[in-house]
C-alpha cells in the first residue's frame, strides 16, 4: 500500500487512468560501477534470468580497445580486435552471448569474443552488407535486424531486414518486411521498433500505432488500436512519404524535432514472455510528454488487448510522499524477460533498508550530497511484473 498515496496525488492529471507503476511488485537496487556513465552508454540485456549490462563506452590504454561488462556485481573486460579501430567511430551497438562466448554488433559486422579468466578475447569477424542494429541469440540462431538502409544503395526499397544466422554453420537467411509508417524519426533515438523471440518478429510502425507480428518473413498478426491518448499529427503536416523520400529515413532534421512535439510516436515494442508491450508519447505540452503503455496478451495464436493506456507517472515529484523504487519511470533505456523490467535510474549510492521509511525529498538530498562528494553513479532497477 507505499503508493496508494501517490496514485490519488496523480489522478487530477491522468484521469484516473491505470498506472504502470501499480503493475511493478518487489524489486532489486544494484549499484552499478563508476565507468558505467553516462547513460547512453548504457545497454542492458536479460540472459537466464540475470541482468547484463554493457558499457559502450570504449576506454584505449597502450593502444588496446577495451569495453566493460558487468552482471553478479563482478565487472570483465572485453579487449576489442584492432580491426575494431573503426568502431570509435561506428559504435558498438548490441550485445549477446552464445553459451559464454560474447557477440558484440557494430553496424556491418558481429565480432565474436571468447572468455578466458576476466577478459574475452576476440577469435571471429563475420560481416554482412546490411547495417543491423540489434542482436538476439535463441538456441542455435543468431537473429540480426535492420531498419537503416544499405550502404551504397540509399533507393533500397525494403529496409527493415532481419538476418537469421545458424550458430554452428554460418548459413545466413534474409527475412524483408513492409517498412512501416514515420521511419524517418528512427534517426530520433533512443527508438525500438523491431523486437524477436525464438519464432517471431515485431516491426511497429512510428507516426501510427500499428505493430505487425511475422513469422519467417510473413506477417501472421497486425496489432492496432484507437487510443484516446494518441495524438495524431495535423493535416497541414507533410505526409511520411514526403518526409521519408527516396523511402529511406534521411538525416535531414529540419522540422522532425517540430514534428515530434506536435503528436504521439510509437518509441519502444517488446516481447514480454506471452505478452507484447507497446509504448509511444503524448505531448502533452510543448517540453513534456506523457509515456502510456499497452500489454497484449497471446491467446489461441492471436494478440488482443489486456491492458490499455497505462499512464507512466513520475512518482518522485511528490516530494513528501514514501520512497518507493517501484515508482520509478523507465526513463530511456529499460529491456524485459519473461517476468521482470529493468532500466538504469539515476540514483548514485546504495539504495538499503534506511531508506525505506524515508521520504522522496530525503533521498534526493542525500543522494545529491553524495554526487557532489564522489561521481555521479547509476543504479540497474530490476522490478517483477505482476500483469
């Protein structure tokens, strides 16, 4: 009953909506290393049921490129190939792991690294002509998708691509799918609008909420609703395919921060066990946006609407209200497994059981006591889903 309190502090301004935060149970403070900052840096990825994170932030000492990751509250290195040179400038995008060897993408290729003692040591490149920003392993697939075009080929009419590559032969196969409405805001990040599991991908379009399910490069489900908290952009706005042009997202940003001010846009799809969980932004004014969220739910191999228009509040604006970490927004990065949502929050010290009859204003001075004292630090906030 911590935030009771909270929720009715609220109502005035979401309309008695359900509020995301009422659906988090227990949760889990780890405080996360000092060279983990800043936050977009940050990637975080549930593998068997541990959260990893992986700092991007690439550190050279004597010529040698090196990354950190950390998960059990014990950090490894990972020393990058010298061919990964490049990458200072290209950006390690996603991570995964086969069995406890580690794969790292980085735009047109997967750098392959295996463990030995607390460092991982680079031993295969493979490469592919498609610049894919997110890798997922399932058993003995490795599952590659792109949304930008190809390099060298800007007029290249289907973008979003997934590759799948067998674990143990290499084969490659190409799955090619409708590209979706306002893909020109991809350049907007953060920004996910492609997710997979073991046998289906997500492709959710941007400007309009609409999500199609394929399956080996078909679409098998399309998820659509009307949400009385989706803003759709004015008559007077120019059309996505005028926008897009040449039908890839260009890097032309001239009136797009205009335009994402002025609707609701489609910024995170994930899979969620049996579930899939929609988010998009109201703007609610010209500096704020709302986040609301959907959950669909499986049933007889087609999704349906369980639990609609979630409203995620800021439950710390409420100065003297309990701490309660539950009430945390998801800020910009968060990932799910089949039970859990995790997100980095800014909080720079040990989150323990002295906290825990304290108010939000008490935290926060405390907290911003001990950032002026050491660095700013970050915490992985893991919290169990009860939908």
């Amino acid at each position: 009953m911590k935030y009771i309190f909270l929720f009715v502090f609220f109502t005035c301004s979401v309309n008695a909506q359900n509020v995301l935060q009422d659906y988090f149970s227990s949760s889990e403070m780890i405080l996360l290393p000092q060279t983990f900052y800043p936050a977009h840096y940050i990637q975080l990825k549930f593998k068997n049921d541990t959260i990893v994170a992986l700092n991007r932030k690439i550190i050279e000492i004597d010529s040698t490129l090196l990354i950190e990751i950390f998960r059990n509250n014990h950090i490894d290195t990972v020393k990058l190939a010298r061919k990964l040179d490049s990458i200072k400038y290209n950006a390690i995008l996603d991570f995964d792991f086969i069995g406890t060897d580690l794969l790292l993408l980085s735009s047109y290729e997967i750098q392959f690294y295996k463990k030995s003692r607390n460092y991982y040591e680079h031993y295969k490149t493979l490469e592919f002509p498609y610049l894919c920003t997110q890798i997922m392993v399932f058993d003995s697939t490795i599952i590659c998708n792109a949304f930008y075009p190809t390099m060298g080929n800007r007029n290249d009419s289907t973008i979003c691509k997934t590759i799948a590559i067998n674990t143990i032969t290499y084969e490659e196969k190409l799955y090619e799918y409708y590209n979706p409405k306002g893909l020109q805001f991809i350049n907007l990040q953060p920004r996910k609008i492609m997710d997979a599991n073991k046998s289906k991908i997500l492709l959710s379009s941007i400007t309009k909420y609409e999500i199609i399910v394929y399956n080996q490069g078909n679409p098998i489900d399309t998820l659509s609703r009307v949400s009385n908290f989706w803003k759709q952009g004015t008559s007077s706005e120019r059309p996505d395919k005028d926008i897009l042009g040449d039908r890839v997202p260009q890097r032309n940003y001239s009136g797009m921060m205009d335009n994402q001010d002025k609707k609701s846009l489609m910024s995170n799809v994930s899979f969620q066990g049996d579930y899939i969980v929609a988010s998009w932004t109201y703007p609610d004014s010209i500096k704020s946006k709302i986040k609301y969220f959907d959950v669909w739910k499986m049933e007889d191999n087609k999704y349906f609407p369980y639990l609609v228009d979630m409203v995620e509040i800021d439950g710390f604006k409420d100065l003297e209200a309990k701490f309660n970490p539950n009430n945390f927004n998801n800020g910009l990065y968060y990932c799910f497994n089949d039970s859990c949502i995790a997100t980095v929050v800014n909080l720079s010290l040990p989150i323990t059981k002295q906290f825990d009859e304290k108010t939000n204003k008490e935290v926060k001075e405390i907290n911003d006591d001990n950032v002026l004292e050491n660095k700013l630090r970050y915490n992985l906030l893991v919290r169990k889903i009860k939908w």
